[in-house]
C-alpha cells in the first residue's frame, strides 16, 4: 500500500468490491514499474512503439472509430438539485446516475488488472495543489496520466493520512459502447465515474473532469478559481516577467499563444516569452492580495493537426521524446509519425489513423485524412524548449492581466480592455466562437463559450458568473485588468488580416503596457481601445496603420445584431439563465446596448 489514510483505503476496497477485478496494482509512479507496463501495452498491442533513436520513449495509441473526441452529450453533472447544475449542463439526480452506473460497474474489471493511481494536480507541496485517485482498467490512462499529473506515491503527501479531500476517480473501457457512455460528475461527493471510453479527453480524469468540473465548484466553495485559462510569462530586457492568463475554446490557437515565440523585433531586444500552462489555471489571492494562478497539470495533451515548425516550433519539440501520441499517422518506412499540415510531405507507406495502410499522398488526394482531426500529443511539459522556470513554483505567479479570445470574422476588434472587472465579467460572458473537431458535432457554428468554460463549469454558470463578480469584490484594486482578442477577423474573401502566431505578442505588450500605465487608449462603446499607432506593426510587411485601424473598427450594427440574434444572440443566451443571471449582468448588457445606440 502506498498510504495509510482510510478514507483513500475503504473508497478503493469499495470499488475493487463493484467491479472485481483479477489483480489491483497500486501505480507508485517508479520507473521501473512504468517501464514494465510499456512494455506489457507494447506486448498487447495496446500500443505501438515508435522509432526509439527519432522519437525516444515515444509510444503510439489508436482509439476506436466511435471514440475520438469529448462526448458533451453524454457529460452530466449530478446535483442533488438540478438548479445547481444549470442550464448548460446535462443533469440527472445523484441516486438515478448511481443506479444506471453501478450495474454497469458491477464485474466490469473481471479479467482485467485494476491500476490504482493517486495523482496530484499541481507542484508536490504546493498550498494550492490537489489529490485525486483514479482507478483505471487501461494501461493507456495509467501512462498519460503519468506525463499529465504528478502521479504516484509523492502524491499522498498532500493528502496525508487522515484527510478525506480527495477526488475519487472511476474508469472503465468497458467494451467502449458508445451507447453506454457516461463521462459523469459528482461535484458534492468529490467523485467522477466515466465508462465505454477509451479517448484522453474522456477518461484521463485529472484533466478536463478534476481539474475544470469538479475544481470550478471546489473554487466557489473555497474563494478561489479553476479556469480553462494557459499562463504565460513575458520577460523583458531587464529581466522582469509579468504574466498573462488566457481563456479561447478549443482551435483558437490557445497553445500556440502559450508557447509564443517572440517575433524577430522582440527577441533581438532580448525579450522572452515563458510556458506556464496552455490549458488550465487554478487563480488563488496571495498574500499580497494579487492573483496568483498554478498550472494543475504536468504535460500537455495537445492537438496534433495544424502544429508544425511555423505555427508551434515549440510545441513539435516538446513531443519528440517520452510522448503518447493518439490517433496520428504513422510513417511505415521509418516508425515515425505525421498528421496533417506536419509538413508538405505525407508518407507514401502510411499508416492512417484507423489503422489501413494507405499510399499518404494518394489517400489525401481522394479528400481523405491521415490522421484524427482531434488527433493528439501527450507530451511531458519539462520537454517544452520555453517551460517557465516557475513552473514548479508552489505558490504559483502573479497574473497582472486576464484575456478571452473567441473566433469571430467580422464582430469582436483586435483588442479591447474592458472598462473595469465587473464589465470584464461581461466580456467573458459574452464570448462566441466557431465550434471545432475537438468537441463532437458539427464544425464551423457560432456558439457562446462564456470564458471558454461552457463544456466545463461544474455547476450552474449563473452562479458561476456571480462567483466571478464575487472574486473581483475580494480583489478590489489589485484585480487583473480584463481584456478580449479576436485574432481572426477576416476581409471579404475569407482571409485573415491579422498575421497571428508570434505576432500576437505585439498586442500582448499593449496589453501589458495597459496594465502598467504605460500606454494610452480610447474609449469606445465595447471598451477601451488602443490607438491604432499603439500597436506595434515594424517588420510587417503586409500592416499598415489603415489595417490596424480597420482591425479595431467597432460596427455597431453588428454588435447590436449580436445581441438580439435569434437562438445565438447574447439576449437569447442569457434568458436561458432565468433568475440565476446576476442581475450586474443585465445591466453591463443594458449599457452596452445604450453606448451602442447611441
């Protein structure tokens, strides 16, 4: 046993007894034991090994054709009231979900090994980290886990041997039935069962599950945040760093920004751009009073398609050794892997990602894809050429500005600060964007995605929103300031204007320079604007001041369509909240409609 603590020992006895399995082993994160599962995953064919002197310690994994992405349709949120998980969320009572569950559970492991892993989200000792045990019947989960949380024996110490503060975790691949798939949160009994999957998002229950569902509710409890935010810290020349978090739902380039690599005009200057996280932040107030945000988890499980040496160098480094990589292709002739936009040159002897072994060029010519369009890297954070030197930082870093971005063509400007925290509330409530292949359905839909959290705020987003209001009170004057991005506005042929990627910095530094005082703004009817000079555009080539300008132009017309569209429009949104919509909410709603009338 790797622990004493009888609330940790009795819940896993408790699960062995549900779902008998042959054999239990306790993951105590040694090298020697991952080693001996690797091997036996390779043995099964459960994994493929990779070429070990291009890709060392790399594995690769295929998930079955019905399991590639979240399932938010079968994601619910168990509340002993249905009013507590919301509008947004799929509900059912505790006792109903057990009920379907437990039958299922029962006698799922017969056969199987039982791997019992204890896992921490956050720095080993750090105040502000977590515990979760997942029980797992996948050698899959029990390896990503590995890269994606401080997994093993070093994780009870948080814990110790009498606290019952521990997220109970509950998998099972089952036969993988999409039919039977439930990927389910108990927020009030600390607990998260998922069953018939077998996909990263769905069953690595420390990431989306723990760290977002489960940790967004602990945060309203506890007076602090969970956020579906990446933390990056930009050092200047004089050797001072000064942190940004920022929340974009999925394909807005959320990882690229968080591994951002200076443009030429900065890094010769010396400026550096440091990985804290790209995915999620857990915000505290420190003893300063300032807001201070840890990254939970250890590693990035990433979008493989779209990363290459131009839009994430950074990225395609950090996967070149210890990686798991999923529902990729492989390149037969040397057991190397490809996915799309890797590079102009698909595999002639490929392997796509369902296993068929194909002619690379010919199948893509035939309109086919080699690898998942939400096929994806696990790859270990300490292998990130950029990873913050505070990344382990137990106390975390201080946040000087929060962002949110969304994917809109024509609506939302370049850049706009928010005119205090309440209305930057707003700003993040308001956040639309085109649904992605790493949600299930459909792609290219507008849809709100209030600060990115939509899929996963573990209770209901009215009192989440309130949560938000709630947490700027308790900061006061020492709050970040609030800001939104929309890299991706388009001319009238479809194409971006703005360059994106590194270039991105040149905005965050107006940004920075806003919340230091340094850089002037004009006010307009969303927000403060910058002037259009303000942002720095040498070195470009195809940006001129006009550009700017015309990527800072408020349309009017389009904000107030916005807001009264049928169905999608922010009116329509907010309606569905009822009573639970903080009333600061309509009003900042009711101002803007006035600034824009006017």
């Amino acid at each position: 046993m790797l622990t004493n603590n009888k609330n940790v020992l009795t819940w896993v006895d408790e699960m062995v007894a549900l779902c008998k399995p042959a054999e239990v082993v306790w993951i105590d994160g040694s090298d020697e034991q991952l080693q001996s599962l690797r091997d036996e995953a390779v043995k099964t064919g459960e994994m493929i090994l990779l070429n070990q002197e291009k890709l060392p310690g790399c594995l690769y994994h295929r998930t079955a054709v019905n399991d590639v992405a979240r399932v938010e349709d079968r994601t619910f949120i168990c509340s002993s009231k249905k009013e507590d998980a919301g509008p947004t969320n799929n509900w059912m009572a505790p006792a109903e979900m057990h009920a379907k569950l437990d039958p299922m559970y029962d006698g799922v492991m017969k056969g199987r090994t039982m791997y019992v892993i204890p896992y921490s989200m956050g720095p080993i000792g750090s105040p502000l980290a977590k515990v979760g045990v997942e029980v797992t019947d996948s050698i899959y989960v029990v390896l990503n886990m590995d890269i994606m949380t401080r997994m093993g024996k070093q994780a009870f110490e948080n814990l110790g041997e009498t606290s019952n503060d521990f997220v109970r975790g509950l998998h099972s691949k089952a036969n993988v039935d999409p039919e039977n798939r439930y990927i389910v949160h108990f927020p009030e009994e600390n607990t998260i069962c998922s069953i018939n999957s077998a996909y990263g998002g769905n069953v690595l229950l420390g990431k989306k599950c723990f760290a977002l569902r489960i940790a967004s509710y602990q945060g309203k409890n506890e007076g602090w945040m969970a956020e579906h935010m990446l933390i990056l810290g930009i050092e200047n020349p004089q050797g001072e760093t000064k942190y940004i978090c920022a929340a974009f739902p999925s394909a807005c380039g959320k990882t690229n920004l968080a591994m951002l690599i200076p443009p030429a005009i900065y890094r010769e200057k010396g400026y550096k751009v440091w990985t804290v996280g790209d995915d999620i932040a857990w915000l505290r107030p420190g003893p300063d009073g300032r807001l201070y945000a840890i990254n939970p988890e250890n590693g990035f499980f990433g979008v493989a398609p779209g990363t290459n040496e131009k839009s994430n160098p950074n990225a395609l480094h950090t996967t070149m050794k210890g990686t798991i990589f999923t529902n990729v292709a492989i390149n037969k002739a040397n057991m190397t892997v490809w996915w799309e936009s890797l590079d102009k040159n698909p595999p002639v002897d490929a392997i796509e990602w369902k296993g068929s072994e194909v002619n690379g060029p010919e199948f893509i010519a035939e309109g086919n894809k080699l690898a998942h369009p939400n096929s994806r890297f696990t790859a270990p954070a300490e292998n990130c050429p950029c990873v913050s030197p505070e990344f382990n930082n137990p106390n975390g870093v201080p946040i000087s500005a929060i962002v949110f971005g969304g994917r809109r063509a024509k609506t939302a400007p370049l850049v706009y600060q928010s005119f205090d925290w309440r209305h930057g509330t707003f700003v993040g409530s308001i956040m639309a964007s085109e649904t992605t292949a790493a949600a299930a359905g459909a792609v290219g839909v507008v849809r709100r995605d209030p600060m990115a959290m939509l899929p996963f705020c573990g209770y209901n987003m009215g009192d989440y929103w309130q949560h938000w209001l709630n947490m700027g009170e308790k900061l006061g004057d020492k709050a970040p300031k609030i800001f939104h991005v929309n890299w991706f506005r388009t001319d009238d042929e479809g194409h971006f204007i703005w360059p994106g990627f590194g270039d991105n910095m040149r905005v965050l530094m107006w940004i920075l320079d806003r919340c230091e005082g340094k850089a002037d703004a004009v006010e307009t009817a969303i927000g403060y604007e910058p002037k259009p000079e303000d942002i720095n555009i040498e070195g470009l080539d195809d940006v001129t001041i006009d550009t700017i300008r015309g990527l800072l132009s408020v349309d009017k017309e389009s904000w107030l369509e916005d807001i009264t569209r049928e169905g999608t429009g922010i009116e329509a949104f907010y309606a569905k909240f009822g009573d639970k919509l903080p009333a600061e909410m309509r009003k900042q709603l009711d101002a803007l409609k006035d600034r824009l009338s006017k």
